[in-house]
C-alpha cells in the first residue's frame, strides 16, 4: 500500500488492512479466551459454578482482573472453592488478557496517533 492511499483513507476515517488485523486480532484472542475460560470453569471444575453464567462472570472477572474492582464481581468463597489448577489457569487467564488489552490500546493509540 502507498503512503496516500494510506494517508487519505486515515483522513477520511477508514480502517486500512493492517490497521484491522492489528486491532481484530486481540480482540478475537480475548473473545476466544473468554469462551474456554467459560467452558473450562463450568465443566472442569469440581464444585461447578451453579450456571454457565457463573461460569462466564468467574472467566470475565480472571480475564480482567488487572483493573480494580473487577474480583469483587465474584464471591471470593467461589474463588477459594476452585481447585489448585483452576486458580493457575485463570491466573494464566488473567496474563493473557493483560497482554491482549496492552494490544488492543497499542492499536488504538497507533489508529489515532497525531502526526
């Protein structure tokens, strides 16, 4: 791609190739990782999560919780019930997602860089 062809699709508020790909693919990696955390705490853990909601709250809660705020979504008696194995996953989880967002804000800030 030549540098006007980027330059004016950036102007005229289009998302070139390489923009798209550096953006869809964190995003598609935390959906991904969302739906096995989902999937992997409702049916590999011992004291189950009651429904595949609980399931996806617990995977939504390790997959952000590097912001504040986010453990208190889940009772912390749900988190101690875990096994051993679970917890390093969703502490595994949580490394991921931090990667992926670092992504995702490195994609952004590259779309909308002043120059």
């Amino acid at each position: 791609m030549r540098f006007e062809e980027a330059y004016t699709g950036w102007q005229e508020g289009r998302l070139t190739q390489a923009e798209a790909a550096r953006l869809g693919r964190p995003l598609y990696g935390l959906l991904v990782l969302f739906l096995i955390g989902g999937i992997v705490f409702r049916w590999m853990s011992v004291p189950a999560p009651t429904t595949e909601w609980d399931a996806a709250i617990l995977s939504i809660s390790s997959l952000f919780s590097i912001f504040p705020g986010a453990g208190k979504i889940v009772e912390a008696k749900q988190v101690a019930d875990l096994p051993s194995w679970l917890r390093l996953f969703a502490v595994l989880q949580s490394l991921f997602g931090a990667l992926l967002l670092f992504l995702i804000g490195l994609a952004l800030r590259n779309r909308f860089r002043m120059k």
